[in-house]
C-alpha cells in the first residue's frame, strides 16, 4: 500500500473523457504495435508538431466517461490503494502539492495547476486525438495530461513493468514534469532538436524522469492544503517499481524487442539505463537542480 488510507482526494484536478467507441480496433496488429511505441516514445506532443488549434474543439473535452471513469468513487486513499483511477486522482494531487511548493522555493517560478483528463477510447486534446494507441502524454497547448485507463494493463503485460504502483506513479509524475518544463520553458528543446542519442529530445525527456524522481522524494512528506499526507514513506520495492517502468519505456529496450537491433541514432527518449539513472538522481538530490540534463556533458 501507498496511500495514506484515510487521507481525501481531490477529484477537481482530473477529468474523465473518453467517447463509447471504446471498441476501436487497434493494437492487434503490428501497426497497433508501433503507434502504441510512437505515443509512448513521444511524452510530450505524439502529434503534429505545432499543434494547431484549429482541429480543437473543446466541446469533446469532457464527454461523460464509462463508469469505470466514474471519478466519485475515488474519495480516499484507500480507493487510490485499490483502483488504478484513483491512483491516479492521488497521484496528481500528491505532485501538484509538490510543486505548488517546490516551483516557487527552487525555481523562482510560479506554478500553474494542470489537469489530468483520464479517458476511454478516445478524446480530444489540443495536440489531436488522443486514443488507447498513444499512450500517456502531455499536451502543452492546453496543458493537460492525458492518459488513457487502459494504459497500465500495457505498461505491465506489454512492455514488462512489474505491477507495483509506483511504476504507475512514475507515468503520471514524468508527465506532470513535462508540464514543469513547460512552466520552465524549457520544453521547446525537445522540439527543436527531435531525435537522436544527445538530442534535445532525449535531454527533455531524461529531465521529466529526473523531475519524477525530485517529487518521489518528496511525495511521503508532501501535504495537501489540509495539512495532510498522501503518500506512506516508500519502500525499496516502490523505488524498484519505479525503475522498471523507466527501463520499460527506454529506446533501446523498445528498439530491441520490435526491430531486433537498437539504433542510438533514433532514439528520443534515452536509453533503459539512462532513464534509470536520471529517476535515481533526482530522487536522491530531491532538487529540481539537478536535473540539468541541457548542459550534462554525460547523459
Ligand atoms: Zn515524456
């Protein structure tokens, strides 16, 4: 267990999405296999680059959810110990409580709440659609997190994460690191500079696994406006959880199990150790500053 059994959620910061055409038949196949890759690959915008708004329509934001989605059953830890959803109601809560704090103390910047839209099927982001062949990712032109509750079944059955919760942690962390960045500006590396061992893509995505780990190390003494504590003190078998989901997600284990050979040249994410080891680093320092991945000469 994780969460502090008795301690409140607060639904406010996720909204479920999702259409009913949650039959949408992808991922059988290999081509399902390399979209799920590509949006999992891409954290931070697996669409078009540039996003433009004009295929936004904000009206599909927030179309009822399936009751799996049903949020009103997330009210305490103990929902967030038992139920995926919930997890990652608490999860977002228990980091934006972190950098509400942390932003304005290490960086000097102010923190903006961003949303988490948790849907089934498929929903609108202003990146494009989102839908069960992206994967988790953070939309920076309407600042919005958006994964897909189907998506823990793969990142344990598909890519090989153990099935602890704080392997799920990581995803929704990671995520609200990209939204840091954003708030940091530094986000627009990874655009300028798409792919390839070094790249800024590469550095942009080892910095949010570094962020994850700055919040882990807090998340057992974070509180939320009530004075409250979320998260239990992690354990060794949390911090391993944490690591396999990293290394699940690295390019060359993914490089390695669909093409056979791993190819640095490509990589946009970073390698399963790298991603490792940069979780690592910012949960030991516990600081933001550490995770200056711009200007590492070694990543
Ligand atoms: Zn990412």
């Amino acid at each position: 267990m994780t969460f502090n059994e008795g301690a409140d959620l607060d639904t406010s910061q996720v909204r479920s999405g999702g259409s009913s055409r949650t039959g949408v038949a992808i991922g059988g196949g290999a081509g399902g296999i390399i979209l799920l890759i590509i949006g999992l690959l891409l954290g931070v915008n697996p669409f078009e680059q540039g996003g433009t708004s004009s295929a936004f329509d904000p009206s599909q934001i927030q179309q009822a959810g399936t009751s799996e989605l049903d949020l009103s059953q997330c009210k305490t830890g103990a929902d967030a110990n038992r139920d995926d959803v919930c997890r990652v109601v608490g999860t977002v809560n228990s980091v934006q409580d972190y950098w509400r704090e942390a932003l304005p103390a290490d960086a000097n910047r102010q923190y903006r709440d961003a949303y988490t839209v948790i849907y089934s099927g498929q929903t609108q982001s202003a990146c494009g659609t989102a839908s069960n062949a992206v994967g988790p990712f953070y939309c920076p032109t309407d600042e919005q997190v958006y994964i897909d509750a189907s998506f823990f079944d793969d990142l344990t059955s598909r890519y090989g994460a153990d099935g602890g919760a704080l392997a799920q942690m990581y995803v929704v962390a990671h995520e609200y690191g990209h939204h840091v960045q954003n708030i940091l500006g530094v986000l627009q590396y990874a655009q300028q500079d798409r792919q390839g061992a070094t790249s800024g893509a590469v550095r942009v995505e080892l910095m949010a696994d570094c962020l994850a780990g700055v919040w882990a190390n807090h998340a057992s003494t974070t509180e939320d406006a009530d004075g409250t504590t979320l998260i239990q003190p992690l354990t060794e078998a949390d911090i391993e959880s944490a690591l396999s989901a990293a290394a699940a997600v690295g390019d060359d284990r993914i490089q390695e199990s669909t093409t056979g050979r791993v190819n640095p040249e490509s990589w946009t994410h970073g390698s399963s150790e790298q991603r490792q080891r940069w979780f690592m680093t910012g949960y030991e320092s516990g600081n933001l500053n550490s995770c200056d991945t711009l200007s590492a000469q070694q990543l």
